[in-house]
C-alpha cells in the first residue's frame, strides 16, 4: 500500500510558508507603510487572522503527521485531502476577505460556498484522521 502521508508534510510546509508571506505582507502594511500593499490589502485585520489561521494549520498538520508516523497508521487518501485541501482553503478565505472585504458571503455567492466547502473539508480530514489514531489507540 502506497502512502500518502507525504502530502500532509508538504500542505504543511505551504501553510508555514504562506503564514510567513502573510507576516511579510503586514509588516511592509503596518511599519513600512508599503502604501500600494495597503491599497490592495484594504482589511488588513483580516489578514491578520489569515496568518494566525496559517499557522495554525501548519503546527496541526506537523502535529498530525507526527501523531501518524508514531502509531504507524494512516487514514485513507480521501481523509488526507480533505485535511490538506481543507487547511489551505481556510485561511485562503481570510486572505480574500482582506481584499476584498465587502464580498458577499451569502451560502450561495460562490466565495460563501467556497468557504463553507473550506470548513467541511477541514473538519472531515481532522475527525477522520484523529479517528485512525484513536483507533490504533484502542485496537493496537
């Protein structure tokens, strides 16, 4: 059986890298006073949070992958793609709040189903894959 746990590794390090470029965008914004980036980041509280959300991803992937090598187990490739696609769309979706905050977020506006899809697939990866574990846990 081939596995797929590299891609958790690999989201992760996008996440760690996107959180620090996020860091970069609002330091040239809020002490260089970079005014071009300001213009296209109007929201910058928001991409505030993008970084925090970022970061965190990448510490819960790490962690997961970690949790995963330890107990020698893995969940199934569709539970590792929710988790990774789910990771990156979350924190993605503050970033496009921070350009565009007056976007609609309606369930049905194409950014709300986005998001929500984002939330889902993040939260179905991060049960699933926790419940491997617990498994392995109980059933060693």
């Amino acid at each position: 059986m081939q596995s797929y746990l590299y891609l958790v590794i690999i989201c992760g390090s996008l996440c760690l890298s996107l959180a620090v470029v996020s860091g970069w965008l609002l330091v040239s914004i809020r002490f260089i006073r970079i005014k071009y980036l300001a213009s296209i980041f109007s929201a910058d509280k928001l991409l505030v949070k993008s970084h925090v959300d970022y970061s965190i991803m990448a510490v819960l992937l790490f962690a997961l992958y970690l949790l995963m090598t330890h107990f020698k187990t893995e969940p199934p490739i569709s539970v590792i793609l929710a988790t990774c696609i789910g990771s990156v769309l979350n924190p993605s979706s503050f970033v496009v709040l921070a350009i565009k905050p007056d976007i609609s977020q309606k369930n049905k506006a194409i950014f709300g189903t986005v998001a929500f899809t984002g939330f889902v697939l993040t939260s179905v990866g991060y049960m699933g894959s926790i419940w491997v574990v617990v498994q392995r846990v109980l059933n060693p």
